[in-house]
C-alpha cells in the first residue's frame, strides 16, 4: 500500500503542475480522468487507516469545481494557488468548526468501481470512515431529481411549522409503504453505519457525493428505525465540500445586518425570453426509425456512421423489438432458461405463441415480462443505460457477446472504452442487438427541437466567451468525426467576420468581406469588396450569399423542388443573381435557383448545438410572495423588492455590487454540467444571455459581493457533477 500511496501521490502531483495552464474545457476532461487517480489513493490510504489523508485528498480534488474555478485565490503572478500548496489544515480547521458548533461532520465519497460508499465522520478531534456495500439499484434513489417526494413529509409539524413530536417517535401515516421502506434503506445507508459517532450531536453538517446523486437525497426526511425523522434529532446544513466549509466559518460574523441595504429578488417576469441549454445529450441527437424487412418501422439510435457501403450501424431501443418468426428467445423453466423459437410474432402487449427447444407443447408467453434475449457468442449488442425505455432511451455503447448466458441471465460481454478492452457481465433486458442496415432504410428523427448552432470559433466551455447563434434544424446524424449535419434556415444567418457575401457593382457581382459580425436584425453591414479594395457600408438586403462549388445546401421551405430540399452547387453565381443546385435525391435533376432562396448546410460538434425551450419559464408565484415577506423582514420598502419586470439584469448587477446586507433570490436556477461558470439563476430580460445571472459573472464583478449572506431559493442549486456542484 505505501509503494502504491507514493504512485498515486506523483501522479496527483504531476498533475497539479498541469492544472493552471489548462482551460476551462481541458480542465472539465481532465477532472473526470484524474477522479479515478484520487479515489484508487483514498483506497491506498484507507487500507492503512489513514482515513485523514484519504478525506483529504478526496475533498481537495472534488473542490475543483465551481469553488475552484471561481473562487481560488490568485496568487501574486495571477495564477491559482495549487489546492495541495496553500498551507491551509483544512481538516484540522473542520475539527474546530465541529467542536465550536458540538456538530457531526458528516462527508461523503462514492467508489463507483468497487460498489462502496465511504462514510467519514469528523467528531470532535477524531476523523472515523466506515464503508458501506451499495449497489446501482440504492444508489438510484432519485434519478438526479426529487422525482419521487414522499407524501406527508410535512406531517410531523403543526400548520405553524412548529414540531409537535420531536421527542416522540412519529409514524408517518400518510406514506405508502414503500415510501417508507425506501426512507428506512436510506437511512441504514447514510447514517446507519455512523449512528454511534454522531450520538450526542447537536448539528450534522453533510457533504454529500454529487457524483453518486447525492445532492438530491432528502436527508432530514430519513426514517430511522423507531420513525424518527433524522429532522427531529439534529440540526442539519449541507455544504459541498470541507474547504467551502473552512470558507465560510472563517467569514467575519456578521451579528446584526444593515436593514435597508439588502437586494431581495423574487419571480422575474420570464416571459421576454425563452430558456436555452445545450444538447449534451448524444442518445438525443442519435434517434432514427428504421424500415425492416416485413415493412415495419421501429425506433432505434443510430450507433455508428454510414460506412463505405451505405450502411448505418443501429441498435434497437428494446431487445424484443426486431423479433420475428425465425428469432429464438430465452425463458426460465425449471430454474433453468431455455430456448424457445416463437411461433406468432409480439402483439401489442408482447404476448406471442412459442415452441420450447425440448419439445414441450406450444405455449402463450410474455416476451417482454418473462423472457429474455438469446445471444450468441460474438455477437454485437449494445447497452441500455440505467432506466433506459423507449420513451427516454440512454444507449452507453457497443459491446460483444463472449459468453454463453449464466443463470442469473447475465451475458458476459466485452467493450472497448477509451482504446482499453473492458469485459463484465451485463443482464439480458439491458443489452439489445446492433446491426447494419441500408442507408435507404434509415429515418433520422434527432429529438431535439428550437435547435440553435453557435458560431465557429466559439468555446462555450470558456464561461467568458460571448458567441452569436442562429436557428439550425439537425438534417443528417454523426459522421466519422463526430459531427452533426446542421441546416440553417436564412442565408444571412450565423454571418461572421471575414465571412465572403457577394455584393453588386456596375452589373457585377464582386466579393465582399465582412468586417465585423451581423447582428440579428442588422440591415447595414461594413463590407471589404476585395476587387475594389475598399469598404463600404452597405445594405444586406442588396447583398447574396457566397457558395462555392461543391458545397452543401438547401432550398429553403418555400422554395422545395419536388419535395427535395438538399443539394450541391455545381455553378458559380450568374449575372441574375442564381445558382445552380444539383438535387441529391435525384443525381440528373438540376435547378437554377436564386441565391437567397439557398441557406448553408453544414457539419458542427455537438457542444456547438443548444435546444431554445418552446415556452417561456414558468412564473413563480409562491417566490413573489417569499421575495415581499422577506424584503419586509429586512427592513425594504415594498417598491425596492424587485419583482417581475423590475428584476433585469443591470439592476440586480448594480444592486449586488452595493449591497452590504443580505441577497435573496427566489427564481427559476439551474446547472451547466458542461460549464459551471454558465450556471446561474433566471431574471427578466429579452433573451437568454440578457436575463440569466452566471456564476462567472458574479465572481467576474469588478467589485467584490459585500453581502455576508446570499440566499439562493431556486432549483437545481444542489445539482451538479465532480467538476461543477451546483449553481
């Protein structure tokens, strides 16, 4: 184990050395890569009993994300100050906030490759961890969201709020069974193992896992065995990691708050603008349906791009979704599964006729319920994501059969991730069959919609970086390098510096450079005309775009040949203002087609890609009248709470940089897994980038939040990965 400490130490540490020169997309990738790195050493640490330094060494890399980010303090060249580097006893600062508070410290670390949940305890002057066996199944608890919020949870107070059995045990009535069983199991996981460190506590301080979901578990709901909600025993304040503790013990006290100087936000008026987030979803961007051979259509994604032959790669969204009469399946019988070739193809509820390979007489079975796939060795399947359904498919990647099923209904398989050969034993409802089909066969049918393509040259994993966008449809899947056919629907959309119009002169049409980007609704543009070698402002509306042979387009709605939309130029632009477009769909078929009835097709990444919702945010009533009962309780006047079209961003801006009492938001929030600095909470404005408050923002504020408390009561604000926690 110390050979192996002294490894994983260097390798930390060599990648420490890295971390400042990297960027905020670099940094996002080599976060999930090093985490594998941090958890093997806690492992080393913790076969020694040295849970200090395994606490450590998880804390300070999980603390990479917003905190980081955002927050580390510069040193005097500019640069981060290295997290192993700064000289702060994080863990001894964390035992005194303990002992001062007579609280528990409760952290959390999820080992997703040995099934364990480490639970560290930090009681007075002591640092415990005990690890607890969990499976994907209890570590599902919520889906990232509080899908399921048991009824009655409020039961336990009065209509004040007040508790009226905290020293009593309290059955929750109202709760179905499982609602209870489910808080049970939650407790035995997250507190069971630690009962008799955190006895005599007063407080528990939780540092939750967000990477394992944990964000999301509604801790003071737990029931232990006698009902008691953990709520009744203890006071219970959440953070995300032991140095925003440190942080925040460490802050002046602030005994008393200036009435009057507080900034309380409450439910903006959203409808100006509509919500946009990117489609970092590749299971969204893949859907197709493809045509079989019986002429039936069935949902599938899209595995693989159209090869040399013509073929797509797909895999079916559910294992008994390409059955027929010649497919076999595997049913268990006699404690043993079986084959059986049907008989009947599925109806609508899966029922169909089957013969057992033994001989036993035809039979009436549920595919779906009581059967599962038979796979041969070397087949290629591929495998459902956790909760996978047609509805909301998730397929994770490729795999091969290389082993017969065993009796648990497991297929040993074997995938290749990363350029590594990986081999585990996957269930049979979670694998589906992959196979290539026809081109022709395949309708692309990507579920997303209001798609929007962002510039080139644009990093939206830089949280400074300011990009223009326009509306696309996605038209064509992935190709070999990993991009999307992308169709825009105006030729003067997503225009651009140094993007080439073609501009009139004396019964010509001569070559113009732009020189600087066009805004949407911009009618006049600053044009280079490079045979003249001049520029000029000139109409747009007098302008036509620029193709060059060979590229790409699209006829645009109104103007369809024959129902064909896609084609290639194959003539350069005519004194008439037209070009000439070769239709895809039918090789010999030409049209000359003016330029502007021609908008540009073109093959874009997918972190270029955002989804504009279709409705504006819903209005938060409840927060409006949160925002005005707290703005009393602070000494505001009515008119200086700022609620619906009062809350813009440069107001709300103006108010934080003076504020020096307490700042209350009571909005719409949410979380940019890609991005943290582009998570943020929602205000009223006309368009996305002009209504959402950003984390980069606030930390990028010339001058630097006075307020001793901020208050964010919006979704989401728990949410987030190992390289962005939350808002």
């Amino acid at each position: 184990p110390r050979r192996a400490i002294e490894y994983f130490q260097e390798s930390l540490r060599l990648a420490d050395d890295e971390w400042a020169a990297l960027t905020d997309r670099q940094r996002a990738t080599f976060l999930q890569g090093q985490m594998r790195t941090v958890k093997s050493l806690e492992r080393a640490y913790l076969s020694v009993d040295e849970a200090d330094n395994a606490l450590l060494v998880v804390d300070s890399w999980r603390a990479r994300s917003l905190l980081v980010s955002l927050s580390q303090p510069r040193g005097a060249d500019g640069k981060d100050e290295q997290l192993h580097g700064d000289g702060i006893d994080r863990l001894g600062l964390t035992k005194a906030v303990a002992m001062s508070l007579q609280a528990a410290v409760i952290f959390y670390s999820y080992d997703r490759s040995k099934g364990s949940l480490h639970v560290y305890a930090i009681r007075d002057a002591s640092c415990t961890c005990r690890s607890v066996e969990v499976t994907k199944n209890d570590l599902g608890w919520s889906d990232q969201h509080l899908s399921w919020r048991p009824r009655g949870i409020r039961s336990a107070f009065d209509e004040n709020g007040e508790d009226v059995q905290r020293s009593e045990g309290f059955a929750p009535e109202e709760f179905g069974e499982a609602d209870v069983l489910r808080l049970k199991h939650l407790y035995k996981i997250c507190i069971g193992s630690i009962e008799d460190l955190i006895a005599g506590a007063s407080k528990l301080l939780i540092v939750a896992d967000p990477a394992a979901g944990m964000a999301c578990i509604p801790f003071g709901a737990l029931l232990d065995e006698s009902n008691r909600y953990l709520i009744q025993r203890f006071t219970i304040s959440a953070v995300p990691s032991l140095g925003a503790l440190v942080h925040l013990a460490q802050r002046p006290d602030h005994s008393t708050v200036p009435l009057g100087e507080s900034l309380v936000v409450g439910n903006p008026d959203f409808s100006g603008w509509r919500f946009e987030e990117p489609v970092d979803d590749r299971n969204r961007l893949d859907r197709a349906v493809v045509t079989l051979k019986d002429s039936s259509e069935i949902k599938c994604m899209i595995t693989a791009p159209c090869d040399d032959k013509g073929e797509y790669e797909i895999a079916f969204l559910a294992w008994y979704e390409p059955l027929n009469l010649e497919s076999t399946v595997r049913v268990r019988r006699n404690g043993e599964w079986v084959r059986a070739k049907l008989l009947s193809t599925p109806g609508g509820r899966g029922i169909c006729s089957m013969r057992f390979e033994d001989g036993m007489k035809r039979r009436k079975v549920s595919v779906r319920d009581k059967c599962l796939p038979d796979f041969g060795i070397g087949d290629a399947v591929a495998i459902l994501g956790e909760n996978a359904s047609i509805s909301r498919p998730s397929v994770e990647g490729g795999a091969v059969i290389c082993s017969d099923m065993d009796d648990d209904g497991d297929y040993e398989v074997e995938m290749t991730v990363a350029g590594k050969t990986l081999q585990g034993r996957i269930s049979g409802r979670q694998l589906v069959p992959r196979v290539r089909v026809p081109a022709t066969a395949v309708a692309y049918q990507p579920s997303v919609t209001n798609a929007l393509v962002l510039a080139d040259g644009f990093d939206r994993y830089n949280a400074e970086d300011a990009g223009c966008y326009a509306t696309c449809v996605v038209s064509a899947p992935c190709d070999a390098n990993g991009k999307y056919e992308v169709t825009l629907q105006s030729w003067d959309d997503l225009l651009v510096k140094d993007d080439v119009l073609r501009v009139p002169h004396e019964g010509r049409w001569l070559h113009g450079r732009l020189l600087s980007g066009v805004a949407s609704g911009q009618s006049q543009g600053s044009i280079h005309v490079e045979e003249l070698g001049e520029a000029r402002q000139m109409p747009l509306d007098d302008c036509v775009p620029y193709f060059r042979v060979g590229e790409p387009v699209a006829l645009r709605s109104s103007a369809e040949a024959a129902g064909e939309r896609k084609g290639i130029i194959c003539g350069e632009l005519d004194p008439d203002g037209t070009y000439e477009v070769k239709i895809e769909m039918a090789e010999s078929t030409r049209y000359r087609v003016p330029a502007k009835d021609l908008v540009r097709r073109m093959r874009v990444s997918p972190s270029r890609l955002l989804e504009r919702h279709s409705r504006p945010l819903p209005p938060l009533r409840c927060a409006e009248n949160e925002a005005r009962d707290v703005g009393a309780l602070l000494g505001l006047k009515a008119g200086d709470v700022l609620i619906g079209d009062k809350a813009t961003l440069p107001e709300v801006q103006h108010r934080m940089a003076s504020s020096t009492g307490v700042v209350h938001f009571a909005t719409h929030g949410f979380v940019d897994a890609q991005v943290g600095g582009r998570s943020g909470v929602a205000l009223c404005g006309r368009s996305h980038d002009e209504a959402v408050l950003t984390a980069h923002a606030v930390a990028s504020m010339e001058q630097k939040l006075q307020s001793p408390l901020v208050v964010l009561s919006a979704c989401d604000t728990g949410r987030g990965e190992e390289f962005a926690e939350g808002v």
